[in-house]
C-alpha cells in the first residue's frame, strides 16, 4: 500500500482547502510544504494492530454486555490495486456514530442518545483475497454546524494500513440513495461525479442474512484511475 498517488487519480480525491467544508480553511496549508526526509522507523513500522487483531474485533454488535439499538447492518468488501488484484492482510479499522447519530466523544454533545452497548469502533485483517467483513449497526445522521441546518449522512469511517507508519489511509463509506448527498460538503468535494458514487456501497442480497441483517459492500481500491476517494492524497 502506498500514499503515493498517479496524477491522473489525483482529479478523484478532494482538495485540501474546500471552502464549502469550513474546517478545511483552518487545517489546510497556505505555504508550499517543507518535505522532510522520511526516517527508517517511518518507512518500516511498527504498525500498530497487526498482532493484536481479535476475531471478535469486527462485530461491533458484541463487544459489550448487550446488544446495541438500531439496524443490525453487514459490511463486506475487497481491499485491492489498481489492477483488481487482492490486498491481503492489511488492517482495516471503522468508527462511526451509533444508530442515533452520535459519537461516544468528549465534543460530541448533541441531544441524542448515547447506546452503552455501542462504541463504534473495530477492526479487522483482510484474508489472502483481500476480503473484510464487519457486523454493526447502521449509522444515523447528525447535525454538524459547518452551515445552517447542517446534517452529515449516515456514514461509516474507514481507515487502512500497510507495512509502515506511513502507508495509512482513509476514506468514508456511505449508503445507497441518501438524500443529505447534495448538501454535504464534505461528500461535495469530491468534484468528480463517479468517483463521489465509488464512495457510496452497494446493497448486496447476496451477503444479507435472512431474518437477521441487511449486508452492504463497499471495496476499496487503492490507487490508479478507480481508486477510491481518499481523504489528504498528498505527493510526497
């Protein structure tokens, strides 16, 4: 895995500064970068998680006494090249807001309930095909205050890891025919209609337990012209 990005895949990933997206104009540079050079620990690792990865870390539905609220949900997908070709054993990690659109978070204070059997967050490695599965609940929409009368779609974060600190990535995956899409900065500054939709995973029958939970898919393509909308795709 690599954060070194073609140009071409560059037009799919958005910019640093959006000014629709109001936290970018803070956090984004407004001078020419100063590269350093990357350090032997850097390009190396260790990463954090690899030997430590539960096999109940990926089901967020049953890391507390009891079962969490809201819409019990499946999350499957591929990790791959730009080639098709799988990604294995990478680390993938998700964190989201519960079913009620709120965050187990200090800053997170908006009137919606907590669920104290659910934290949001879990892991898991890819297999030789690169494949990842999660159980959790689906999330919910929540006010924002970027703008007036601001809600994010539902939405689940993702981040993955390759051999070295600085082969993270992340991404956000969100649900089929949202109606918050066109109001969201955020999903908005991704300027290219069919990589904004690479974002959004596919209901998927065939994954989906019956009587039990709705599964959605959601693979991950790491770079090339199908790459995968990531967040901060710097050159360097």
């Amino acid at each position: 895995m690599s954060l070194i990005y073609p140009r071409d895949s560059l037009k799919a990933h958005p910019p640093n500064a959006s000014p629709d997206y109001k936290s970018t104009l803070k956090r984004a540079p407004s001078q020419p970068l100063i590269l350093l050079p990357h350090t032997l620990s850097e390009t190396t690792g260790p990463v954090f998680g690899h030997g430590c990865v539960a096999d109940g870390d990926s089901d967020l539905t049953r890391q507390h006494a009891g079962e969490p609220l809201g819409e019990r949900i499946i999350v499957t997908g591929r990790v791959m090249d730009e080639d098709g070709r799988p990604v294995p054993e990478t680390l993938v990690e998700i964190w989201q807001a519960n079913a009620a659109g709120r965050y187990i978070h200090v800053r997170d204070q908006h009137p919606a309930p907590l669920d104290p059997n659910f934290t949001g967050a879990g892991r898991a490695l890819t297999d030789a095909e690169g494949r990842y599965r999660f159980v959790t609940v689906k999330p919910g929409a929540y006010p924002w205050r970027n703008h007036h009368n601001a809600w994010r779609p539902a939405h689940i974060h993702v981040s993955l890891f390759g051999p070295s600190f600085l082969s993270r990535i992340i991404t956000q995956m969100y649900f089929p025919g949202d109606p918050l899409f066109a109001y969201d900065p955020i999903f908005q500054s991704v300027t290219d209609p069919a990589a904004r939709e690479r974002l959004v995973s596919r209901f998927d029958i065939g994954a989906t337990e019956p009587e039990w939970a709705l599964a959605y898919r959601f693979d991950i393509v790491l770079r090339g012209r199908q790459a995968t909308p990531m967040e901060e795709p710097h050159e360097h």
